[in-house]
C-alpha cells in the first residue's frame, strides 16, 4: 500500500466512526438513555426556568417542554405582541394558573 492508500484508509476510517459515533448518541438520547432510567429529572434542578427567544423556533419548543414537564417559566422575548400569544396558549395547555403580564 501506498502512503496516500493508508491516509485514504485512516481518512474513510475516521468517517465512519464518526457516523457510527453520531448515530448511537441519537439513540441514546431519544430512546437508550430513558428506557435505562439516565434521563435527567428537571425538576431536581429547580422550579424556575428562563427561556429566551420563547416566541419561535427552539425557543418556544424548549418553553413547551419545560412547562410540559410541571416548571414555572420565564418568557423573553422581543416583541410582547408574540410573547403574550406564546404565554397564553402555553398557559393554556400546560399551566392552568398561568399570569401573563403586560
């Protein structure tokens, strides 16, 4: 073998241990780690959270779980308009209590 054959080895090597890598960390995450009870219990970190950029994307996804999971949260956005919609319909789903303020 030639010395560009063995780097080209190591190199689709190291590809594949990253996929395989990758592809097990998913599945730990999603399915392994909770059916072996490592998941992580919030609720022992605190019952406050502060979620920014609660209005779209990640943000309000993380806020949905969060108050899914029993946590009071903290909603910071910039624009109110789409906060207090965000607010309202999480607190209508998930915290029955919930206050909204201006």
């Amino acid at each position: 073998m030639s010395a560009l054959e063995v780097i080209g080895l190591l190199f689709c090597l190291y590809l594949l241990w990253s996929i395989v890598s990758a592809l097990f960390n998913l599945l730990y995450t999603c399915y392994l780690g909770n059916a072996l009870g490592r998941s992580i219990n919030v609720k022992k970190l605190g019952s406050w959270a502060v979620v920014t950029g609660a209005t779209d994307g990640i943000g309000r996804a993380y806020a949905e779980e969060l108050a899914r999971k029993g946590l009071n949260i903290v909603l910071i956005s910039r624009s109110l308009f789409k906060l207090q919609n965000v607010a309202r319909e999480i607190g209508k789903f998930w915290m029955p209590f919930s206050t909204i303020l201006p």
